[in-house]
C-alpha cells in the first residue's frame, strides 16, 4: 500500500510535466488576452458553502464529497468545483466593490468521490473562468469564446458547442410541473438516482446516461417551450452573439448540467474523440448564486474544464506539445582543480539564466558524457589541467559535432550568444 497511490489518483512524472506546464501557460496567456486574472482559494472550504452554492439535492454533495470534521468539530469538504470557493472569496474580499465586471480565472485540484474511469478522477484538475456583474448575454458568448479558442488552440479537433437555456426559477418551476406529469406513469422503471431526482430536480432526468431511462424521457417536455419572455429573449440574444463571434453551435435541449446554481444559459463542448466521457468543457449562467452564499444580488457566468480530459483529448487528436527545453550546458570535469573551475562556471552561467549541469555522482569523465548524453545536454565543456594550464575550454555541439575554441572568460559571453 505505501507504494500504491490512493484509488482515484494520478502521480504527475517528470517524463509528463512538460506537458502540464506547456497547457497551463497557453491556458494563463489566453485568460490575460480576454482581460481575466488569477484568483487561487483554499483546497478546502466550510461545508455549507457547497450545500447552498452547488445545492444539496445534488449528486455532488449526496455521494461524491470529501467531508471530515476538523479538531475544532467544524464540518470541512475538499472542493469538489471551482466556482462556489471563487464566489466566496470574491464576496468576503468586497470585489463587488471594485470595477465592474470583475473577470477572473482559476487552475486548482478538486476531489470527487466517483468511480475513477477514463478522464475521471477522484483527485483531478480544472481551469476555470467566472465574470461576476454582467447581466448582457454578451458576457455569456465571451466566457464562451475564451473556451472555444483555448481548445482550437490546443489542437484539438472534432469539438461540438451544445448550447441550452435552463430558464430561470420562475418558468423553470412550470417546467418541472410539467416533467413530472409527463414522467409519473413512467416512475417505477426509473432508475434510483432519477427516482430521487424526480422530487429535487426532474430536469436532471433528462440527462441520466441510463438507457433505459433515456427512452422513458423521449418525448418529455423540454425547457426551451417553458422560458418565460426575459429567458426567451436571454437566450436569442446569446444565440446572436455567438454568431457576431462566428462560433458555430448545436442547441441540445437535453443539456442541464450537474449542478443546481445554473440558470439561462448552459453549455458544454462535447468531443468524439475519447468516448463515453466526451465533454471536455461545461458551464452557463449562475444569476442567483452569489446571493446564496451571502453577497449582493450578482449575475455571474464561467466555465470549468478538466486538465486531464484535456489532455487525453489532446493526444487522441495528435496535437503538437514542443519538447521540454532541456540542459543546455553539461560541464564534464577531471581532476580537483577542474572540479572547482566548473562549480564557478556553473554558478556564473546559471546566474546567466543557462540551464547548465555538472556531474554529482562522480563518474569518470567517459561515463560523465554517457551521462550528457541521456540528458539530452545540449553542448559540452570539458575542464582538466590542461584547459586550466591554457585558458582555453572547447564547447561542442552535441547534436553537430561542431567544436568552438573560447578563452576562458569569454565562455559566459558566448553561450549566451
């Protein structure tokens, strides 16, 4: 066991880093072109707060929370979704109080109890985007545009926009009137979780990946023919917007989302490239949460989107990650005297900004190539006595071959070069 990974987890590699640093600086560099900034909250917050924010019916906080009691008796959950710990810190911070809206963007650990399958973790990573102020659907086309262009970014490919409107409490409450009358004579071949749905959140029904209970939903009555006018307008004027950007969508009334904060606008980018659990994006409109957790009335909109998923979707499509920039400088050396030049033109070219290595392990000067070799060391110098006694050290390129003579204190200046 102390050599296992708890169930759920991933260990990161140093083989695969270079793949997580390349995705989250693209991810960083694309929220600084859209005006968004950084927000990093705590790994665990107060419980409640994701009883009221994500809502208590929900598969989340029923069966897929990881909930303790701290030493003081406080009841602490690990976040299981970015979005609630982001309003919460934004609310206690006063940000409501400066320029409005406020964009910000997250990339943080969340933990889910589920059954780990492929693209689904209980230990996984997200990035995230929220605007808070913004009521214009143009606020909701943009958080949609940041993902679209991330992922197009990325290489991937075979991506679909769903888009649906969820309605607000008002007409979503006829809705669901309306769904469990479709649905009672259907309700003892539901599956248990749609039993339990059908009292908290029929509309969630309509989403279970059953398929028995996807043929009992077929013909059920969808949100979209119950939108009041203001959800009606809402969602014609996102449909407008995406358009004056040139994003193409699909409207999927089936599309409701996991999470009960959601109102008008829900969306997810669906691809085929990696089965079963092909979102790789999802998220819409949140009006009344910010008021939940204890803020003024705030309309908010954001997108959560898997870094794992991301990149298995990535290499499903054969997207390009350049290499990992490696050593640029390997040092072999013999002798004490030697050993003591390099340590000093070591420190000289790293303080340089050059990513340079020496030998710790004391191998002869034929195993200390070998060993500038598996590193993938870009070039070599050699220090002995006699490059001590001529003040000249040789620099050779390890991929031509090419050898240049260099004065010793000009080695700094030319590597720079």
């Amino acid at each position: 066991m102390l050599t296992n990974a708890p169930k759920g987890t991933k260990d990161m590699m140093p083989e695969e880093g270079y793949k997580w640093h390349y995705l989250e600086e693209k991810f960083a560099d694309i929220c600084r072109r859209y005006g968004f900034q950084e927000i990093r909250t705590p790994v665990f917050e107060h419980t409640e707060l994701f009883q009221r924010g994500v809502g208590d019916t929900t598969d989340i906080v029923q069966k897929e929370m990881y909930t303790f009691n701290d030493f003081a008796g406080r009841s602490i959950t690990l976040r299981p979704e970015g979005t609630s710990p982001v309003v919460r810190a934004w609310v206690e911070h006063k940000g409501y109080a400066g320029v409005q809206p406020s964009k910000l963007y997250y990339n943080i650990p969340c933990y889910r109890y589920e059954k780990p399958q492929s693209g689904r973790l209980r230990e996984f990573h997200q990035f995230g985007v929220e605007i808070f102020g913004a009521s214009d659907m143009l606020a909701d086309a943009e958080v949609i545009a940041i993902g679209n262009d991330f992922i197009r970014e990325m290489g991937i490919t075979d991506v679909e926009l769903q888009i649906n409107s969820v309605g607000c409490p008002n007409c979503r409450q006829k809705h669901r009137d309306a769904l469990r009358e479709f649905l009672k004579p259907k309700y003892d071949e539901l599956c248990d979780t749609c039993k339990s749905r059908y009292e908290t959140n029929p509309m969630r029904i309509l989403d279970c990946k059953s398929p028995i209970d996807q043929e009992l939903v077929k013909g059920a009555p969808m949100m979209l023919d119950y939108l009041c006018d203001e959800c009606k307008e809402a969602f014609e004027d996102l449909k407008a917007n995406l358009d004056a950007f040139g994003i193409e969508y699909t409207v999927n009334p089936k599309i409701v989302r996991g999470l009960d904060y959601y109102t008008k606008t829900a969306f997810e980018f669906i691809t085929t490239k990696i089965g079963a659990q092909g979102t790789v994006c999802g998220g819409g409109r949140y009006d009344g949460l910010i008021e939940e957790v204890g803020g003024p009335s705030t309309p908010g909109v954001g997108w959560g989107m898997g870094k794992e998923r991301m990149l298995m979707t990535m290499e499903a499509c054969g997207a390009q990650i350049p290499d990992e920039e490696g050593t640029e400088v390997f040092i072999a050396v013999m002798g004490e005297e030697g050993k003591k030049a390099g340590v000093r033109l070591m420190k000289d070219l790293r303080e340089e900004g050059i990513a340079v290595q020496m030998d710790v392990a004391g191998r002869n000067l034929k195993n200390q190539f070998k060993h500038a070799n598996r590193i993938h060391a870009a070039k070599t110098i050699v220090i002995g006595d006699s490059e001590l006694e001529s003040g000249k050290l040789t620099i050779k390129d390890m991929t031509s071959g090419e050898q240049t003579e260099v004065a010793m204190d000009e080695v700094v200046a030319a590597l720079k070069k």
